[in-house]
C-alpha cells in the first residue's frame, strides 16, 4: 500500500515489471529502516524522525552516485 502511494504522489513508473520489482523490494527495504527508525524516535532513543519522500526508492549507492 506505502508503496502505490509512492508511486502516486511522486509519479513514479518504471520501464519493466523486473524494474518494478526491483524498486519496490528498494522501498520496502528503506520503508522498513524508516519504521524502525521512527519507533526508536517514539522510544525516547532518537531526537528525529524519518519520513517517506521522493528518495525512498532509491538505494543510499544510488543516492550519492546522482545527487552527491
């Protein structure tokens, strides 16, 4: 479901199912670091928290290699 909504807001597609795939086991991976990240934020541990954005089906390699 994130996902679709991902798609929708960012206006995402991708070329094949393959590319699809790929993507989303991406975003999952990072949605699931994000999760887990926020509960530790609702624990006390973290002063921050993380959010789905136009970068969450991107690896971190991916990431750098365009933006940094």
């Amino acid at each position: 479901m994130a996902f679709s909504e991902f798609i929708g807001k960012y206006g995402r597609s991708y070329a094949t199912m393959k590319d699809h795939e790929g993507k989303f086991e991406v975003f999952r991976n990072n949605y699931r670091e994000i999760m887990a990240h926020n509960q530790k934020y609702e624990n006390g541990e973290l002063t921050w928290t993380k959010a789905i954005n136009q970068f969450s089906d991107m690896t971190e390699e991916e990431f750098h290699a365009r933006y940094l």
